[in-house]
C-alpha cells in the first residue's frame, strides 16, 4: 500500500467511527446494510476471490450460526459471546462437510455450486421441520427496548452498527494478512491452475478446506449478528438461495479477489438499492425496484467484469497488486 | 386397503409420469444450452414462468388452447432467445462463470419483476372445456389435460431429437459442442449455432411453459423454483444428455406426485435435493450421461 492509500483508509475509517454522531437513524441504519455487505462478502471473497471455488450456498453456514446461537439464548439463556463458538463450531462442521465432498469428489465450478445449493436447501426443509427450531413459524429473540447490553447483544443501532464495524475491520485485516501468507499464495496459485499447483507440491486439498472452513467460520459470525440485530429468524429467509446470492453480489461487483471489493461493492449495491426503493415507491409498482436493480447489474457486470474497484484503484492511483 | 393404497399409488405414478414430461421438456433446453454453451441458464425458470404467462393471456383474452398457441409461443421464444445470445451472451462465452452466472442472475431479476409489475403477484390458470374430462385404462384414470400436455411434450422432443440427428444445421451445432476448435477450424459459423441452440432451448421452455399451465396456476414467485428443479432434473439426468433430461423429468414428477399421495410436500423437496446430492458426488455425469461429458 503507498502512502495514498494508508491516507484515504485512515480517513475512511476515523468517519465510520464518527458516524453515529454525524448520522441520523436512517443513514446508520444504510451503513449497517452496507458494512454488514461488506463483511459477508469479504468471508465469501475468500473461498471464491482467493481460492476459486464458486459457492452458492453460503446461506447455510450464516443460517446455521444463527440459528445455534438464537436457540443457545432463547433455550438455555447461554448469550451470544459463549454462543458463538457453538456456532462457529456448526458452520465449519457443515463447510468441513460440504467442502470435503466436493473437493474429494473433485467437482468443480458450476457442478460444486450447485453442491452448496443442494445442502443449502436441504437444511432448509430440515429446519423447516424441526421443533426445536421453531419449524417454518421461526424462531424469535426476545426484544428488550432501551436495554445496552453488550453481553448479550441487546441493544440499539448504535452497539449493532459498532458491533458490524469491528466485525468488518477485522475481516478486512484477516483478509489482508491471509493473502500476504503463505496460504494466500498457495489458494492464488490453487485458483489459477490447480493441477500445476498440485504438481510442484502444493496441498491442494488441504488448502481448499481451510478456505471453506474459514469462509464458513466468518460467515457463521454475520449469522449471529444477524439473528440478534433482526430478532428473527425462519428457514424460508435464513437458508433461502436468494440469501446466499445475495452475499456473492458485492465481491463480484466491486472486484472479486480484492481486499476492497467486498467493501465499494457493497457501498454501491446498498446505495443503489435504497435508490431504487425511493424511486419505485413513488410510483407504486410492485417489483419495479428490482428491475431497476437487475438492470443495474446487467451494466455493471457488461461494462466493468471485473468488478469497479480494480477500475476505480487505477483511476485514483491507489495501487493495487492482484486483481 | 393395501388394494385401494396400491392402485392411489399407481394413479399417481402416471400422474407423476405425464407432468414429469413436460419437466422434461423444460429440463431439455437447459441441458440444450450447456450441452452446446457450457453456458448454465440461471434465468431458466424464468423464462418458464415468462412461457405459462404468454399461454394464459392467450387463452384469457382470444380464447386460444394453450396447445395452438404453443407453437406462436415456441417461435417467439426462439427470436428472443437468439437475440439475448447474439445480444447479450455471447460476449461471455469464454469469460469465468461467476460473471455468466451474474449476468444471468440480472436477466433474471429484470424478467421475473417485469411480470410482477404487469400482471401482480395473484395465481393466474386457465379452465379448459377439457378440464375434466379423463381416460380410463384399466383401473386407472387419466387426466385429459395431463395426457394432452405429455403427449405434445412427448412430440416436441422427438422433433427436436430428429433435428439434432438428421438435420445438418443439429449436426453442425452437435460438432460445436463436441469440439468448439474443430468445428471453427471446419468452417462452422459457431457464434450462429450458438445463437440457434440458445433459441432452440428458449422454444423448449416456452412450449413447457404453455403446456405447464394447463396444468398448473402461474406467479412470478414459481420462477426461482423452476430454476432449481430445471438444474436438480438435467444434472441427476445428465448435462447435456437428451434422454437423461426426459428420464430426470419423469424421476422427478413421480417423486413430487407420490409425496403428495403421501401428504407429505416437503418429502418431494427433500428427496430431489437428497438425490442431486447423490448423483453429484457418485455419477457427476449424471445417471444417463456419457463418462467425459463432464
């Protein structure tokens, strides 16, 4: 990073600190979108961006944490910061799982994306069935209004939007170490050519687990907050395939394999979808919101492929090594 | 009893057969496009739903059964879909799949709201004069209306199993799809095949479309639906295989009409995606495809 870029982070991340103070309600509440975009898709970034293998299912391990974590709370009082390993713990089980009998089976692309969908939506159905759950009538968080508390992640905006902010920061600095490591460099060489990785000796699938393991592991974590920030959770939503699609978008549209992706992908994602709702809802047409969003991404994906920060990094001279 | 749960299970084993050829009929031009393209149509089901809803208005404002309108449908779909691959596709043929997938995904979107906005979120179905009427084999008792659909599903794919194998336009895009290299090096105009094979696979979606909703009452929201189930029956049938498209069609009508014989609706889902599972993970060709299809 030059001495630009150090600049412009510092800047950035002194005003996302600030911002409860300088924003109103409803702008926090866009950031939180924005930050909790960013997040999600930088733990998806690595299995796909890094390491190249295509996920669709991420829905499953961000449901999963959710729901061990809600259910830990409600059932049994044990609060979200003992809970979260538990859930954690859920996530990479089931990313071990999904993982090991993809790769052992060597699918690849389009034929492992469309593993991930299938145990998405076959825990689905499962929790659309079980009791403990709540089945398909949801699983609720009590809601304590006008409570700060930490410990159990009961509180307003103001903690959740801290909360998210850590959460992305730590992310971002995570993915930053990993892609100087080692590791980073065997999933780069994984995702370009995996049998010449395999053939000067790098262990491919080991390596491969590790990234879904991880990714599974950081995306259990936005499961939790998630839960906790929306007190709600059903199967229809939580595992829903539009849920995972919706974690891939701002990677690929700011720029897969980048650090700052995840981050303008999902500032521009948001910033245009809360656009397009204010823009349908004077027209009162149900879906128009969506047309304008769809078409956003036909541009987007037609015009920059490669995402919009890898354009905006030269643009601003900022450097930026991979791409 | 065992007689009387034997014979419901038998009825909805042909229940399950005569809807599964129309899945078929769906899955086929899925499995078209790939086979050819390498090219996974994530805007399938909506161009499903885009088919059933051509039909409805057909028969909701001109009176026309959705089987005459069918063909007026299929040629449609065959002018949109070569102009969406001369349009918008082809520039991503050999581009990663994420981005294929992203730019289907919007296709997608655009699509399946544009029939939200126009029509609205209710059920719309259609009653034909032939809506009760039944054939009798035996024991068994056929729906008119499914046997009309299965039959016409039945005609459309041997028409087009005829067009890949005797016509020489099939057999030039059969080249394309065994050896892309091969056949530019022949002198095959591919970027014309393919903009014909993605019109073929729309006409097949469209004309499933239009039996379909004889069948079925159409929403916007069927259309993620149909997507999954057009990907569950093509890979458990085998990408790019015909015959395996049909067979995964009647797989997975039988197992969604004996579910329902059960009262058990989520068991349906359960067991498709339980078998996809399977069939990824043991016989990724699919249960019909060819070894190196992959």
């Amino acid at each position: 990073m030059n001495v630009r870029a150090v600049a412009g982070l510092s800047i950035l991340l002194a005003l996302l600190l600030a911002a409860p103070l300088l924003l109103g309600g409803y702008w926090l509440s866009v950031l939180i979108l924005v930050l909790y975009f960013a997040y999600v898709g930088q733990a998806w970034n690595i299995m796909m961006g890094f390491a190249g293998q295509l996920s669709l299912g991420h829905a499953l391990y961000a449901g999963l944490g959710g729901y061990v974590a809600a259910g830990l709370y409600t059932h049994y009082g044990i609060g979200p910061w003992m809970g979260v390993f538990a859930a954690v713990g859920a996530a990479v089980a089931a990313g071990a799982i999904v993982g090991y009998l993809g790769f052992r089976f060597s699918l690849a692309g389009v034929y492992f994306a469309l593993l991930t969908i299938a145990f998405g939506e076959f825990t689905r159905i499962g929790f659309d069935n079980w009791d403990w759950a709540g089945g398909s009538g949801g699983m609720f968080l009590k809601v304590e209004r006008g409570v700060s508390d930490l410990a159990n992640l009961r509180g307003g905006t103001v903690m959740f939007y801290y909360v998210i902010l850590a959460m992305a920061a730590g992310a971002f600095l995570l993915c930053r170490y990993l892609l100087e490591s080692r590791l980073g460099r065997y999933w780069l060489a994984i995702r370009e050519d995996a049998e010449a990785a395999q053939a000067v000796g790098v262990p491919v699938l080991w390596c491969k687990m590790l990234a879904v393991t991880l990714s599974a592991a950081l995306t259990a974590l936005a499961g939790v907050w998630n839960a906790f920030y929306y007190n709600n959770l059903f199967p229809e939503t939580a595992f829903a395939v539009g849920r995972s699609i919706e974690m891939t978008l701002s990677p690929i549209i700011g720029g897969l394999g980048t650090l700052f992706g995840p981050f303008v992908g999902a500032v521009v994602l948001t910033g245009l979808g809360e656009l397009f709702t204010d823009l349908s809802d004077q027209f009162h047409v149900s879906g128009l919101k969506q047309i304008f969003y769809g078409l956003a991404l036909l541009i987007i994906v037609m015009y920059r492929p490669a995402g919009i920060w890898p354009w905006i990094a030269t643009r601003l001279g900022f450097e930026e090594k991979r791409k | 009893m065992t007689q009387d749960f034997l014979l419901s299970l038998a009825q909805a084993i042909t229940k399950g057969l005569l809807t599964g050829m129309v899945y078929g009929l769906m899955a086929l031009g899925l499995s078209v496009i790939f086979g050819v393209m390498r090219v996974v149509n994530f805007a399938h089901g909506e161009m499903m739903v885009v088919g059933m809803y051509l039909a409805w208005a057909a028969f909701d404002y001109a009176g026309v059964n959705p089987l005459f309108s069918l063909p007026v449908i299929a040629l449609l779909f065959f002018a949109m879909g070569y102009a969406l691959q001369r349009g918008l596709i082809q520039p991503f043929i050999n581009r990663p799949e994420h981005q294929q997938f992203l730019l289907l995904l919007a296709i997608a979107t655009i699509v399946v709201n544009l029939c939200l906005a126009l029509l609205g979120p209710d059920s719309r179905s259609i009653q034909l004069d032939s809506q009760f009427d039944s054939y009798e084999l035996g024991p068994l008792v056929f729906d008119a209306v499914r046997v009309h659909a299965a039959v016409a599903a039945i005609a459309i794919a041997t028409l087009l199993f005829l067009f890949f194998t005797r016509t020489r336009i099939g057999k030039a895009i059969r080249a394309a799809a065994d050896n892309h290299m091969g056949a530019l090096v022949v002198g095959l105009d591919v970027r014309r095949l393919y903009a014909i094979t993605f019109g073929i696979g729309a006409a097949c979606v469209g004309a499933a479309g239009a039996l379909m909703i004889t069948i079925i009452p159409v929403t916007p929201f069927l259309a993620a639906e149909y997507t999954l189930l057009a990907f569950v029956i093509v890979i458990v049938g085998g990408l790019g295989s015909m015959t395996g498209a049909l067979m995964g069609g009647l797989l997975i009508g039988v197992s969604e009409a004996v579910a329902g014989l059960l009262g058990q609706p989520s068991l349906k889902s359960m067991f498709s995606f339980g078998l996809l599972i399977v069939v990824l993970l043991l016989r990724p060709q699919g249960l019909l495809g060819r070894k190196d299809s992959r």
